[in-house]
C-alpha cells in the first residue's frame, strides 16, 4: 500500500477503518462482520484495517486506546466513531445515516 493513511481517509468516498490487533478476540469478530458489510454496501465505501501494533504513529494520532475502534471518515473529517463490535447492519444503517447527513 503506497498511499498514506492521510490520502486514505481524504477521499470523497466514505472510509471505514477498522484498527485492531491480531492478539484482540473481538477484532477477530469483526472479519466476517466487515465482510458482510462489503456485501451490503458494495463500492459505496471503502473499508481499510489498520493493526494498531504494526502502526503505532496512525494508532496515537487518532487517539486509538481501546481495539476494535471503528472510524468512519469522509474528506478527511470524522464523521462516526465508536470501539467494540458491531454487527453489520448496525454498521450499514449507521453509515447511510451519516453519508446522507
């Protein structure tokens, strides 16, 4: 990946980032969960995972103290946040909520 995780969450397409841990059950969760999702959103979103061990500087800048955290970024901006697991269609009605807001 080439791109940085500034040029990521700048697109004018909404991004989901996932960070989390492989020693972290619940982020083992989130796999399938995310899956889903892409299935149910398609191309409307991209989803990126980010391991807060392998990357530390993007982990203390957005100020990830719990896994998994969830951030829904659109330009650049925080548009939703939350840690823990969620289930997809939780995920999905929360993101059409905020892209339409």
């Amino acid at each position: 990946m080439n791109k940085s995780f500034s040029d990521l969450i700048n697109s004018e397409k909404p991004v989901l980032v996932d960070f989390s841990a492989e020693w972290c059950g619940p982020c083992k969760m989130m796999a399938p969960i995310l899956t889903e999702l892409k299935k149910m959103v398609g191309d409307s979103i991209t989803i990126i995972k980010i391991d807060v061990d392998h990357n530390p500087g993007v982990s203390n800048e957005m100020g990830i103290s719990g896994v998994p955290t969830l951030i829904l970024f659109r330009e650049g901006k925080v548009l939703w946040r939350q840690s823990g697991v969620v289930p997809a269609s939780q995920l999905r009605d929360i993101i059409k909520s905020k892209i339409a807001a």
